[in-house]
C-alpha cells in the first residue's frame, strides 16, 4: 500500500513536472514566434547581407589564386631570363672597364702638354698680376690724393659760402648800423642845430651883457674923470698938498681909527648925517648899494663894496692820453665794447677821461687816432669793422653796460665813428697794419661834480670805447692809441 503510494505520488509529480515543461515549452515556441516576428525584416536583410558577403569573399578568393599563379609564372620567367641578362651585363662591364682605362691613359697623355702649358700661363698671369697690382696701387694713391682734394675743395667750399653766409650778416649789420648811424647823425645834426641856435642866444646874451658892461665902464670913467684926480674935500674939509684929504672929527662922539694901512673905522657915538642920509633907529648909518655892486662886511669895525661883474675866466680845457698796450679783438666778435682806459692826466679827481666838474653846459669833441693791425689764419681773408663810440655816464655805470644804446640792450655806449679796415688774403702769420682816425662832438648838461673822482662813481663823464667786427678766424690789435678831449664850456 504504502508503495503503490509512493508510485501514486511520483506519477503525480512526474506528470505535473511535464505539464510545466510543455507549458513552459509551448510558452517558449509562442514567445520565439512572437519574437521572430517582430525582429523578422531585420533578421532577413542581415540573412541577405551575409550571403552578399560570402558571395564577394569567395569571388575575392578566386581572383587571388588567379592572380599568384601569375606572379608565380612570371617569378618562373625571370628566373630563367636574369642568368642570361647578367652574363650579358657583366661582359658589357668588363669591356666599358677596359674602354675607360684605354682613354684614361690617352687622356694623361693628352693632358701633360696642357698641365704644361697652364703652369707657364698661370706663371705669366701672375707677373701681369704683380705688374697690374703695383699699377693698382698707384692708382689707389691717386685716387686717395683726389679724394683728399676733393674733401678740401669741398671744406673750402663751404668755407667759401661760410664766409658768404657772414658777409652777408656782416652786410645785414652794416646796414643795419649805417641806419642807426644815419638816425644817429640826425639826432646829432638836431642836437648840434639846437645847440649852435643855444650858443647864437648865448652870444646874443653876453654881446648884450658886454656891451651893457661897456656902457656902465664909460660911465664909471665919466664919473671918474668928473671927478678929477683925486677928492677935493669930505664935508668941508679941504685937502692939503700933494691931493691928500684930512678927515677929522669934528666931536668927540666920533672916532676915527686905522687899526691897518688903508683902512679907517669911524665910530659913530652921535645922530649924524652923510651927504643928508640920516641914522636909523638904532642910530646907524646903512649903506645900500645899487645894480652891479655889492658890500660885505670886513671884520667887526670894516665893510668891502665891490662890484658883481666878474671877468670871464677860461671856459675850455684839453685832456690827452695815450694807451701803449695793445686794444686786441680776437675771433669774430662784435659785443662788448672795450675801454680805452683810464690814460689821462689827472682831471677833476680822475685819470678815466673828461667829466664835468658842475651843472653847465659843454660842448665835448673827441679826436683819436690808432694803429691797427690785422693777421689771419693763413688761408682765409681777413676784415675788420672798427667803431668808436662815447660813454655818457659815470665810468662804473659803462664798464657795467659795455653794449651799444642803439640796440635795446641796456647798453651804454654810443657809436659815434666807424671805419672799414679792409680784406686781403695773406700767408700765414702774415699781417698788414694801417693809420686809423676817428671824431666825434657832442653837447653834455647834466650833475657835474667837482673835485670828485673823475665821474667814476659820481658826477657824468664821456668815456671813449672801442669795438672790432671780425671776420675769420685771425687777430686785429690797435696799437697804440692816442686820444685828445678838447672842451668848451657855453654856460
């Protein structure tokens, strides 16, 4: 029983296991199916594909193995064809071999004659060569000559139109000072006019004082000559011989002293009278003088009357100095003037040149006379421009401003005279030296000081400058220099 349970069991289980598998297989078949249908297209194209694939394989195949039997059939060829072609090749070899030791021996001795033959040209060639070298170097040194020339033409050249250039400005200067020079003139010409038409009013003056002189002198020797030879009497006193006049108090209030010959004191005590003149208050008899006299006391007992007309004392002074060291104006310069220095005799406390010894008017001519000389470089012309201008200052004030007025500079210094020395072209250190003179005048008015230093530092004066215009590198040097002041005091 138990056994025939256990067969039961089995049965059932067995036959259930199988219903699962077939479930499970039946449910595989369908699911496949599913499957399959709906990767269906994509399976037959790749199905396709690979048949393509195979077919172009197995055609590739074909067409190799055709293709290496004919390389192998070739390989058999050449096999067979190359033994042959290098025996022919190797002969071929072996005769062009021989063929180029063949021309290789005729060409050596083809070519011995011409080694030869070179050798003897190369040795002439180079004879030509030395023989053209040398030549060459001559040449070379002509050439450096012509450029060495050509290098000094050429700074001579430009030296040239360098010196054009400062004619030019020179020219432009000249000018330029000639103009000035012209303005100058007719300021001076003005200044001269004013001051001739000054001392013609002068002269008027003092013909007119001289002859008003002449009338009052006449009248005073009239007067003189009415009188007689001598006095008569004083207040009724008559003289006694020999003209004397004896002068006696006539009481005792009065006194009559003569402390020294030639004077008398009176002392008056008493009211009196001269000729009608009454004392004042004080009991003093005043003296008044009229037009032309004067009284000052003398002592405390005398009086002096005297007379306002004065003779005229000399109103003119000459001052000469000479500078023996030399004036030089090297290089080209044309500022600042030079002193002629401090040369002269002694003239109102100085020795720098004339200077006004108070506030009158003088007329001031200056004359001064040189001897310049010029050298130059050696190769260039020389010129000198020379001007001499006046100071009219004190001494300090135009040592300080050494540069012309007429420039704007703050210059105090006037060009008054200027002459052209002249150009020529010398060897070197070379000179050539001429005789040079220059004048001027000029009316000065102004704070004289007398017995002061000279117009150095007070006071005004009229100094005597120098100034050189130089072309070129050269020196020019006035050696000596004399200068003369002649002055005339008009007032």
């Amino acid at each position: 029983m138990r056994s025939q349970g256990l067969v039961a069991r089995w049965c059932i289980g067995t036959w259930s296991l199988v219903a699962i598998i077939c479930f499970m297989v039946v449910g595989g078949v369908f699911g496949g199916f599913a499957l399959f249908r709906t990767y269906g297209h994509a399976f037959s194209r790749l199905a396709a594909r690979d048949i393509q694939i195979s077919q172009q394989l197995y055609n590739d195949s074909v067409a190799r193995e055709l293709k290496d039997m004919l390389l192998q059939q070739q390989d058999d060829l050449l096999n067979i064809e190359i033994p042959a072609e290098a025996a022919t090749r190797e002969a071929g070899v072996l005769a062009l071999y021989w063929a180029i030791l063949n021309e290789t021996a005729a060409r050596i001795a083809e070519e011995a004659p011409l080694f030869s033959g070179i050798a003897n040209e190369t040795a002439a060639r180079i004879l030509i060569d030395n023989f053209f070298a040398a030549e060459i170097s001559n040449l070379t040194s002509s050439v450096v000559e012509a450029e060495s020339y050509e290098a000094y033409s050429k700074s001579t050249f430009l030296a040239i139109i360098a010196n054009i250039t400062h004619l030019q400005l020179v020219l432009s200067n000249e000018i330029a000072a000639r103009i000035a020079g012209d303005a100058l003139l007719t300021e001076q010409g003005a200044i001269s006019d004013a001051a001739i038409a000054y001392l013609t009013t002068t002269l008027e003056h003092d013909i007119h004082d001289r002859y008003v002189q002449g009338v009052l002198i006449n009248e005073w020797i009239a007067a003189l000559d009415a009188i007689g030879k001598g006095i008569e009497s004083i207040n009724g006193q008559t003289g006694s011989i020999n003209n004397n006049v004896n002068i006696v108090s006539t009481n005792v209030l009065t006194t009559i002293t003569v402390p020294s010959p030639g004077q008398m004191i009176f002392t008056n005590n008493a009211l009196l009278t001269i000729d009608g003149v009454s004392p004042n208050a004080g009991g003093n008899i005043a003296l008044t003088v009229g037009a032309g006299l004067t009284i000052a006391p003398d002592g405390p007992h005398g009086f002096i009357l005297g007379s306002t007309y004065m003779p005229i004392g000399p109103n003119e002074v000459t001052l000469t100095g000479t500078r023996l060291t030399p004036m030089s104006f090297p290089g080209p310069q044309d500022t600042p003037f030079t002193s002629v220095g401090c040369i002269f005799p002694a003239y109102n406390g100085g020795f720098c040149g004339w200077s006004a010894p108070d506030r009158n008017t003088y007329i001031i001519h200056v004359s001064a006379t040189l001897t310049m000389c010029v050298t130059n470089d050696g190769g260039n012309p020389t010129s000198v421009h020379l001007n001499m201008g006046l100071a009219r200052t004190t001494y300090t004030a135009a040592e300080a401003n050494r540069l012309c007025i007429t420039e704007n500079t703050g210059g105090q210094v006037d060009v008054v005279d200027g002459s052209f020395i002249g150009s020529a072209l010398l060897s070197l250190s070379n000179a050539y030296c001429m005789d040079m003179g220059f004048t001027a005048t000029t009316v000065m008015e102004g704070a004289g000081v007398s017995g002061g230093d000279g117009g150095v530092t007070t006071g005004y004066g009229v100094f005597v400058y120098f100034n050189g215009y130089i072309q070129n590198i050269g020196t020019a040097a006035a050696e000596p220099i004399t200068v003369t002041y002649h002055v005339t005091k008009v007032s």
